[in-house]
C-alpha cells in the first residue's frame, strides 16, 4: 500500500477537510471522493449501512485516491479489526472518555508489538499476496482518530491526548453537549466552557483538533478553522442532497410565482 498523506499532514497538524458518507449508493461516495475531500468516513454508528456495503464503499473511495476512514459503532476491537481488514485506513472510535479507552483503540487497530490486534487476510493484505507490505505500512501509515463527545473525555484530555498512537482528536459537539444536560444548544455557557478546554488544551499538543460542521455552511466552517481546528468534517451526504433539492425547488417556485 501507499504512504498515507492523511497521516503525515495530521503529524504537521495541517489543515484536512472531509465528509461523512451515510448512503449505500457507491455512486455517492464516488461523486463525493471526486469532489475534492481529502479523506471520506464510512459512518457505521449512525447509519442503516451493512458491512458489505461498508466494504464496496471503502473500495470506491480508495481507488479515488481518497482516504477512506470508518467511524465505528463502539470501541470494539473486534469491529475495528474487521473494517481495518477490508481496507479502512484508519478509524474513527466514539466516545473516547478515558486514557485506557484511547489505549483500547489504537491496540485494535495495531499489529504487535505496537498493538494486540489480530492477524488475518482480506482486501487490506491484498488477500493474502502481500501481508508483510500491508502489516508495515498499518504501523506507520495507520490512522486513530478518538472522539471526544462526553464530559468525562474532557475532564480527562490531557492523558488521552498523550497516548501514542492516538493521530488527532475530533469532537462531537450533539453528545458533548447531552453529556451536560443540555443536548443541541452549543452556545449554552457549559458547553462553550467545554469548548474552550478542548481548544486550549489542544494548542500546545502535536495532535489535530477535529470538528465536524454537520450543515454544509462555508461561514460555519471557516469559524471552526479561525478557533484552531483543522480535521474537518464538513456536511454529510444527505445534506447535501436535500439542501439543494429545497434550494433549488424553491426558487424555481419563486421564479414561476415572478413570471405570473
């Protein structure tokens, strides 16, 4: 497999903008991994998309010369294996809370002696004509993004940050902001001060900082890049999708209303 460039513009902490990819059409992935993104995520925890599917679009995204990322369903080496085995260049695992969550994630991820995950082949290893060139490409090129998305990940950054192995860090700001009673309202006081942690502590770390600007809003996105963040997932594809079909069928209402 190729060098990463994903990871080394992660390690020099530069600015990357992806998507979220939910739909089964590997069409949409395609059209999406065209487009521009530098790196694509398979969404598994909140979409109704089966491994099959999963592994059909990790391969569209790979052969665009994109980075395909999977955002598991949980913290479960097992999983991960899995969608690192069919071709995932690294993983998104939710609800990072702890220093031994960060350490459970980047051991599935990882052969031995840096990791415990286990040995198998599939489309990752080339089905079974190159494992050698896949397993040391997975200990340099492999990427671990933790999501910080509940209180306790907060109170405890500084020591997941610190983990190796950990590549950057992402927050999801809908669970974050449930964590502390208060689901959806980002300017709420407590998550603002939830925020700032994140982005001071983030400043003086080697580790990329992540957002995901879920409405495809320019404005919005390029507020995340003046606070510091630069893993950034902007809008999803089925927002994509249907912001422009109510765009477009309003104004062409509009139009036909004008012309009367």
């Amino acid at each position: 497999m190729k060098m990463n460039s994903l990871k080394n513009k992660l390690k020099k902490k530069e600015t990357t903008i992806g998507s979220w990819v939910t739909f089964s059409d590997t069409a949409i992935a395609e059209i999406m991994a065209k487009s521009g993104f530098d790196w694509l995520v398979v969404d598994m925890e909140h979409s109704a998309l089966s491994f099959n599917q999963a592994q059909e679009i990790i391969r569209i995204i790979d052969l665009c010369n994109v980075t395909p990322l999977v955002r598991v369903m949980e913290n479960n080496p097992e999983l991960i294996k899995r969608f690192m085995d069919i071709g995932a260049h690294g993983i998104i695992i939710p609800m990072i809370n702890s220093k031994s969550d960060a350490e459970r994630a980047v051991n599935a991820v990882k052969y031995p002696p840096l990791g415990t995950r286990g040995v198998g082949l599939s489309r990752a290893q080339d089905y079974s004509l190159d494992l050698e060139s896949y397993r040391e490409w997975n200990q340099k090129n492999s990427i671990v993004i933790v999501q910080i998305e509940h209180i306790k990940g907060v109170e405890n950054l500084q020591s997941i940050i610190d983990v190796d192995g950990v590549d950057g860090l992402i927050i999801g700001p809908y669970d974050l902001s449930a964590s502390l009673g208060c689901p959806g309202e980002f300017e709420h006081t407590l998550v603002q001060e939830a925020f700032q942690t994140i982005t001071t502590a983030i400043k003086d770390s080697s580790k990329p900082l992540g957002y995901h600007v879920v409405e495809p809003n320019v404005e919005a996105a390029l507020d995340k890049l003046k606070q510091g963040y630069t893993f950034l997932a902007f809008g999803v594809d089925f927002l994509f999708f249907s912001i422009n079909c109510r765009d477009k069928i309003n104004l062409l209402r509009k139009e036909i209303i004008d012309l009367k």
